[in-house]
C-alpha cells in the first residue's frame, strides 16, 4: 500500500467512467460532456484496475456522471470484481438501477450508493428536470432484493426545498433496509454560483441536533472525515458535513480517475492531473503506468490546511 507524503494510505480509488447523464440536477457543475467514443474502454479500465491493485489499492467506486447510462457497465463490473478487490461499489442516480441490479450483482458488485433527494414528484422534477422519480424507488428496492448491501441513499439537503422532508427520506429508506445519508450543500464542488449556495444552503447541524436527542446508538467513522451515524427506530443515518475542513484532507485515502482516465489527486482541484491514456494507448509498461500512479499520490497535498 503506498502512502503520499503526508502519511495517508492510498486505499480507494474512484473510476468515472462517464460525464453523460440522463437528469440535470440543478446543483450539479455539469462539466463538459466527453464523446462516446472518447470514453475508457471496459479493457482500458479493467487495465487501469489491475495497476491499482498492484499498488495496494483495496477498493473501487464506478460512477459518473451515471455510470449505468453504459451499455457495457455488466462488463465493466465483471472486470473489476475478478480482481479480488475488498470492495466494489457504484454510485448511481438510480433511475437504469432496476434494470442492472441483478447483473450487476451477478458481475461481482458489492453495493451501491443512490443519489436521490426526494421521494416528492413535483419536487424531484424541480431538481432533476425529469418524471423519474418511481424509477428510482423501484431501483432502491430491487437494490435490497438482489442482496446489494448496504443500499445507501444519498440526499442533499436544501433549504425551503426538501429540508423538511429527511423524516419521511428516512421512513422509505427504513422500512426498505436502506441506509440514508444526508448530505449538506457543498460550495466549493456543487454550486453554480454565491446566490445559489445562499439560497439552497442549509446547516444540517439543525438535523444532527435532533438525531443526538432521538438516537439509540452514535458511531463515528474516524477514517471518513469522523462522520456520524446515528441509529435510531431501526434505521441509521449518516450525515456528510462540508468538506471545508483539515479533518476532510487528514482522512482522505482516495484518488479519482476522470473519464477520459487523467489521475485526479484531489476532488477540489484540477491543476494537477496526471495523464493515463496517452501512455496507456501508446503501449506503456505496467512499471511505467505504476509510476504514473506514484506521480499522482506523491502531487496529494491537503486543500485544507497541513495534515
């Protein structure tokens, strides 16, 4: 396992394999969309896999944009799980979920995260610009059934939109066997602009209040930014506090790849990428493609503040 040198264990790597999507989130950057054609293939990622691992890397996460808007995501899945990593895990926004859930489990995945704000129609269509919002309740559900686990939701919470209904997220998500996470607004990574983030921010320390009065049990997760979980009425629920934090930059063990396979050392930058394709498809050793990987993790630096 290689350490960068601030002494945090690289253990995750993050793979999109796409920037296309089938919703418009409203709080979503929306970065440029890359050809098809310009995508990694299932052989190019699976290749990429394989030097991860061979550096210690435990686990993958697939996403996106949506990752299952690719036909070949089975294939992709079934790659990386014959790699004997410890996890593998996708996020998706739920909506293809019914579709794949049991091929994919069947293809090795492990779990799957569900980016889902809302269980309100009207609301989710504000949010996502589509009529989804049925799809992704069966997606979740069918998720459970195939012995996905943990089924997580994700939801970003905003304010005078869809704060007032994490109790009734939290209901789906329990009497289905669901974890929800929620999640607060992040400046820096989701919002379009200052108005925005002032108009939709919301301080979930107001929730977390509540759930320190109703839990049963609280854990906190010390090598995931000391996240919370709170259990309570036979359920759980995980809050994702702002990153804008050193503990954030302490804990991270993760690296990104982009879709068009550039290493990204850390989420909140992008000036110090490091190419994997162009070596790649010019027929670069493993050694070669391993030293690429050290490049990236020895270019971490904490964006907030010294480890």
């Amino acid at each position: 396992m290689k350490t960068d040198n601030f002494q945090r264990p690289i253990i995750s790597l993050r793979i999109s394999i796409t920037n296309r999507c089938n919703i418009q989130c409203f709080y979503c950057h929306h970065d440029g969309i890359i050809p098809k054609k310009y995508e990694m293939t299932p052989q190019e990622i699976e290749r990429i896999a394989k030097i991860a691992k061979n550096i210690g890397i435990e686990k993958i996460r697939l996403s996106g944009g949506e990752p299952l808007l690719r036909k070949d995501i089975v294939d992709i899945t079934s790659r990386i799980s014959s790699l004997n990593f410890k996890d593998v895990a996708i996020t998706t926004n739920g909506t293809l979920l019914e579709k794949y859930a049991a091929q994919l489990k069947e293809a090795g995945l492990n779990r799957v995260n569900v980016s889902f704000d809302t269980l309100n129609p009207e609301t989710y269509r504000f949010i996502t610009k589509s009529n989804y919002v049925d799809h992704v309740k069966k997606g979740i559900i069918k998720a459970v059934e195939v012995g996905l686990y943990p089924v997580k939701v994700n939801m970003v919470v905003m304010r005078d939109l869809n704060h007032n209904e994490v109790w009734d997220m939290f209901q789906f998500c329990k009497d289905n066997g669901v974890i929800l996470q929620i999640i607060e607004l992040l400046k820096a990574e989701s919002c379009p602009d200052d108005d925005f983030f002032d108009d939709y921010h919301y301080d979930i320390g107001i929730i977390e209040d509540e759930l320190t009065k109703k839990a049963t049990n609280i854990k906190t997760r010390a090598f995931m930014q000391d996240r919370k979980k709170y259990f309570l009425e036979g359920g759980e629920i995980e809050v994702v506090r702002p990153m804008d934090n050193t503990e954030f930059c302490k804990n991270c063990t993760r690296l990104r790849i982009t879709p068009d396979g550039k290493l990204k050392p850390c989420l909140l930058r992008n000036d110090n990428l490091v190419d994997l394709m162009e070596p790649l498809r010019q027929g670069a050793s493993d050694e070669t493609l391993e030293g690429l990987f050290t490049q990236a993790i020895l270019n971490r630096t904490p964006f907030y503040g010294k480890c």
